[in-house]
C-alpha cells in the first residue's frame, strides 16, 4: 500500500488498491469481490469466516465483538503492506537494487470485520484478494486471515442460547496474544 490511507467514513480506509473496514453493519462478500475486481487479475479468493450455531455442544445465539479500532486499522494496513512485501522480490541492475513485481503480484486487497453483534450463520469476516495467479491470492488470503486472528486487538462474547448476556465472557482469539479482561 504505497499510497496513505485515508478515513472515508466511520471505521473505513482504502487506497485505489486496498480497502479496510471495521463495522456494524453486515458484511458484503459482493462488495469485496467488486472492489478487487482488476483486469491484471487472474484470480480473486474470497473467504467468509461466519459464526457457527455450536460451539462445544452449547447452542450460539450470537457473538459480541469489540475492537480497539485505532491500533486494529494500523495493524490490518500493516499485514496488507507486508504481504504485498512478500510479493515483491528486489533487482540488483548492479548499480542499484529495484523493486521488480514478480507475476503473481497482488493487486487488490479488501479486509472487514464485524463489531457488535454477529448472529448464527452471519459474516463476521471478510477477506479477500485478487492477483496475477492464483497461489499468491490463496496464500495471502489465508495468511491475512491468521495474521488478523493472532495480531488484531479484536474480542469476542459468545452468547448462548439461554445465556444471559452479562454473564458471558470477552475472549481473545486462541492464536491471538490480546488478552480482555471483564
């Protein structure tokens, strides 16, 4: 992401290339598609992470998520840069060293992830990415997935049914090294 993010509107930031979004509002996996649409692409890969019914035999009504948003934002826009990074490769022309594509650039991005409240069999994820061949978007798809799982300050309540609220408990990830108390 060579060009600076701007804020776009509450919790939105894109480039010409890239787009990250934390909301409350559900997820479009058409939107996603649409916005790594390119030309130079030969392949877009789509996963959506959605919220199961069970989770160790308890019956989930929804999930709760919250976000330290600021550090997420600047946490996702850093896994973007370093996986376009990865799929860049240097030159050295002997005189200098230039930053050369390689053929399965990545050319698009579009990361999102639920707040609030994410019912069984909603989206709470999205990631999405389009290159010249299909083995950088595989692959840096399922690496910006993990990374956002292990790095991004973002929580979870699992609300069963006939759970009171209140009495859940936030939890981190368990890849994740965030932690949230109460």
């Amino acid at each position: 992401m060579s060009a600076i993010l701007s804020k776009v509107k509450a919790n939105v930031w894109e480039t010409v290339t890239d787009r990250i979004q934390l909301t409350y509002d559900e997820l479009d996996e058409k939107l996603a598609l649409k916005h790594v649409n390119d030309h130079g692409a030969g392949a877009s890969v789509l996963f959506v992470g959605t919220t199961r019914n069970e989770f160790q035999g308890k019956s989930v009504q929804r999930l709760e998520y919250t976000a330290y948003s600021s550090l997420a934002r600047k946490l996702m826009q850093k896994l973007i840069k370093d996986g376009r990074e990865k799929y860049t490769k240097s030159k050295d022309t002997g005189h200098e060293i230039q930053q050369q594509s390689v053929s399965n650039e990545i050319k698009r991005v579009y990361l999102a992830h639920r707040l609030g409240d994410v019912r069984a069999g909603e989206a709470s994820i999205l990631v999405c990415v389009s290159s010249a061949h299909r083995k950088a978007a595989f692959e840096l798809c399922e690496e910006i997935l993990e990374e956002v799982k292990r790095q991004v300050p973002i929580w979870k309540k699992e609300i069963y049914d006939g759970t009171h609220a209140g009495l859940a408990e936030w939890k981190a990830n368990s890849q994740s090294h965030w932690k949230k108390e109460g």
